[in-house]
C-alpha cells in the first residue's frame, strides 16, 4: 500500500533533495507538466525545471528554511537562498499540489546579488 505525501511533506522533500542534489528524488515529485516561474526565468515541463534547478544548483551553498505554511495543496516557504557567488538571499516559493505531484512553481526574490555573481564568475 502506498501513501501520498502531503503538500507539506512534498515540499520538504523537495528542499532537502535539492540541498542534497538528489535531482533523481526531485524528478518524482514533479509532475511531468510541471509549470516554472521565477526571477530568472521559466519552465514547462519536468526537463526544464530540472535543469533550471541543477544550473542553480551548481552555486547552491544551502537551503535556510525560516518558515513553512501549507494549506491543501498550497504550500509557500520562506527561506534564504545561500549560494557560493552572492550574499543569501530571501526567497518566496510557492507551490501547488495536484494528483500527488508538484504540479506549479513560483519563486521569488532580488536577484540583483545573484546575477552579480554569476557575471563575476564568467
């Protein structure tokens, strides 16, 4: 027997399979149309979110989770994004939960820091 995992867990995971560049664990909590919006850009489907999270993965220092809320199938957290090129930045990421799966993203945060850095390492 199989139990799905609340918004709140999936959202856990996520966080800690990130951190942990577990891409294989974050791949089966998405669904396969996932939709992606953020402060650098956007993504449909599985394969495009995975690779905007390895990308950003490559500079992901850690994951500073100040605060979770979850209702249903919505769950936001509020954390700083700690990367090896940038000062940590606080993030909003709000999620949405359909059919047991992660089925939309949305990220938000001041990515002035970030692009600084990333253009300082070209």
């Amino acid at each position: 027997m199989t139990t799905t995992k609340s918004a709140r867990e999936l959202a856990e995971t996520y966080f800690a399979a990130w951190e942990a560049g577990e891409f294989e664990t974050i791949r089966e909590l998405l669904a396969d149309d996932v939709d992606f919006v953020g402060a650098l850009g956007t993504a449909s489907g599985v394969e495009e979110a995975l690779a905007g999270l390895k990308g950003l993965g490559q500079v992901l220092e850690r994951i500073d989770v100040k605060v979770r809320v979850a209702e249903g199938d919505e769950v936001i957290t509020w954390f700083e994004l700690c990367t090896t090129i940038a000062p940590p930045a606080p993030t909003a990421n709000w999620m949405h939960v359909e059919n047991g799966r992660i089925a939309r993203i949305r990220v938000t945060f001041d990515p002035r820091g970030l692009l600084a850095g990333i253009e300082k390492k070209a």
